[in-house]
C-alpha cells in the first residue's frame, strides 16, 4: 500500500508489539484484544502471512474483524469472501461505481429517499479501489502483520478519552470526527486507511449485530506510529493523576480541592 501524505519522515523501523499492548492493556484495562489491518495488492501475498485463516463462509467485513478482535484469529479476504458491495468498497475491494453511490438498496430502510441514501454513500471515507485485493487482521501481539496498515482498539468512551488525551500530550491537536451513520466502519477503519490519521467511530447497526461489538463499545482506527506516542502520553498524565479508571469524586461534593489536584499546575522541586 503507497504510503500516506500524512505519514511521519520518523516511522520506526519496528515495533514491539508485546509491548505495546501490555502498555495498552496495563493503561486502559480493555477487554478486547488490539488488531492490526493490512491491505494487500495481491490475495498471494495475504495468504503467505504466517498461520492466516480463510473463510469457509460468506462474512461481513465486521465478522472478519471480530474474529481477530474476539477470537484471536489472523484472516484474510478478497471481495469474494464478503457478502456485498458495501463491505468491499469501505477497504477498497469494490468499486465507488454509480450503482454503489446511488444507495438504492439502502433507501426506504436507512433513508427516506434514493437522495439521502446516495447523499450517505458520498459521505463515506474509503481507500482508494483498484490498488490492493485482499486485506488481512490479526492480533498486534502476533506480529504477523508487520506492520499493519492501522491498529483496531476497541474501548469504553472512558478508555477512550484518556486514550485520546494521550494522542494530545504533547504536538496537540484538535481532532475532528465525522458520523455517517450506518456503515460506520467508514468512520474508523475506512478513513484511517484513506487519510493515515487517527480516525474514532461509534460502531454502527451492522458491527454490533454482526461484529459482536459490545454495547459500551467505541472503536479507534489509527496508523502504528501513533501508537508509541499516545502510550507515552498516557504514561504522563498517569504520572499526574490522570489515569484510567477514572475515580468518582461525587456529585455533591466540594470540588475546589479535587480541581486543584486534576487542573493546577505541578509543583516544581
């Protein structure tokens, strides 16, 4: 896969992956397994990885996931594995044809009108068709896809926060999510593979019913070199206080002393 626009002159040359998601784990306490996705310009390519599953059946894009997030499975697809176009084009394995766009079999049922179906369809973030035909998940611990193309971490809106305030630690930035609705792999996956920027959604209809994500359940899709840098971050703020799980202090109580220790400045030796 080219590499991104936005992609770091410093990406190291490799990662511990055992480590990083004993730090993960150990700061966030998550209860899903963190998984790498790569995108492959040839199904033999997908199929030399080490211990890769093929399907027997015909998936969702969100059940392939989930067996690498809930299984601990290293899958891989091609178009054929996955039951429709709407699968296929969120990772680049169909074409954003006019049929695709027009949003038919989606209007009625999702959206009123073929107008705010294909308004939908437009709206999606994808990686581009017709450079890669296959795609592959497995755990980050595996190490078997070296490097991913993005990391899937699966997380509570508490672990999120303080994962995402880790990303802000230091170079801050304010980011800026979009929601498309359903579909809304799009959101995560579908644009951290596009743009190579973190990327956070709120799981749709169809990974929840499908992809057995958990009702309480966010998902953050972001390139491997972010990872190191929110870890860090995380560790910080740790140092400070500020870590997860987050403490009730009570909605009755005095808060001046509480806000003194989470907002006042360090003090200096």
């Amino acid at each position: 896969m080219a590499e991104h626009p936005q992609a770091s002159a410093n990406e190291p040359a490799g990662y511990d992956w055992n480590e990083l998601v004993d730090d993960l784990n150990r700061l966030l306490r998550l209860k899903t397994t963190p998984i790498g996705m790569k995108l492959f310009k040839t199904a033999g390519e997908m199929e030399a990885i080490p211990k890769i599953r093929r399907p027997k059946s015909v998936h969702t894009t969100d059940q392939i996931v989930a067996q690498a997030a809930r299984l601990g499975f290293t899958i891989g697809i091609t178009q054929n594995d996955l039951v429709g176009a709407q699968c296929g084009a969120v990772i680049g394995l169909h074409p954003r044809d006019e049929d695709w766009l027009s949003g038919r079999n989606m209007a009625g049922v999702w959206y009123e009108t073929i107008k705010d179906s294909s308004a939908h369809q437009h709206a999606m973030d994808t990686p581009p068709y017709g450079v890669n035909e296959a795609m592959a998940v497995s755990p980050l611990a595996s190490g078997r896809l070296n490097p991913p193309d993005v990391c899937l971490i699966y997380a509570s809106p508490g672990q999120m926060i303080i994962f995402i305030n880790g990303l802000q630690w230091s170079g801050y930035k304010k980011f800026e999510w979009g929601v498309v609705g359903e579909s809304a792999c799009a959101d995560s996956w579908g644009r951290a593979l596009k743009t190579g920027e973190p990327s956070l959604s709120i799981p749709c209809f169809a990974e929840r019913r499908y992809g057995g994500v958990l009702d309480d359940e966010m998902l953050m899709a972001l390139p491997p070199r972010y990872l190191p840098k929110a870890i860090e971050g995380m560790k910080r703020l740790a140092a400070n206080g500020l870590r997860y799980p987050i403490p009730q202090y009570g909605i009755q109580s005095d808060a001046r002393a509480g806000l003194a220790v989470s907002y006042g400045s360090p003090k200096k030796e």
